[in-house]
C-alpha cells in the first residue's frame, strides 16, 4: 500500500476507474478486463525475461539505459493505455 502513495498518477487512474465502474453501476465483469490488463502490462518485463532469458541478458542493459533517457514517453504510453480502457 505505501508504494502506491509513491506514484499519484497510478492512484489517479485507480480512482477514475473505480468511479467510472460506480457511476454506470457495473459489476465485477466490467472490472475484469482492466484487472487483466493491469496485470499482464505489469507481468509483460518478467515475462518477457523468462521467454527470452539469453537474449535478455544481453540486451538488458540497453533496455535500461532507454528507459532511463525515455521514461517520460513510457509514462505517456501507460496512461494512454489506461484512458483508453476506460473509455472502451
């Protein structure tokens, strides 16, 4: 729980989509999808490690060093991801 007090655009996003499931009065199915998406977007780095764990280890370090100058277009990419789950 103290991890998510470390990142208000992720409690932000949390919350529109809890509204937005209260608002149109869905239930646990229209929840689902987001679950499912949420996870698999956070499960596709160790994922695609085990997959690929020779070649990972290889281009790990790179990953990381565009990650670390790109960061910003990753956290668009991540909220465009969310909006459009929430409006779809």
């Amino acid at each position: 729980m103290h991890v998510l007090l470390l990142f208000p655009s992720d409690v932000i996003i949390l919350l529109t989509v809890g509204v937005n499931l209260e608002h149109d009065d869905l239930g646990l199915g229209a929840v689902l999808p987001f679950i499912a998406a949420t996870t698999l977007i956070a499960a596709l780095p160790l994922l695609l490690y085990l997959l690929f764990y020779s070649r990972a280890h290889r281009l790990m370090p790179q990953v990381r060093g565009w990650m670390n100058t790109h960061s910003w277009l990753a956290n668009i990419i991540v909220c465009v991801i969310f909006i459009a789950l929430i409006l779809f």
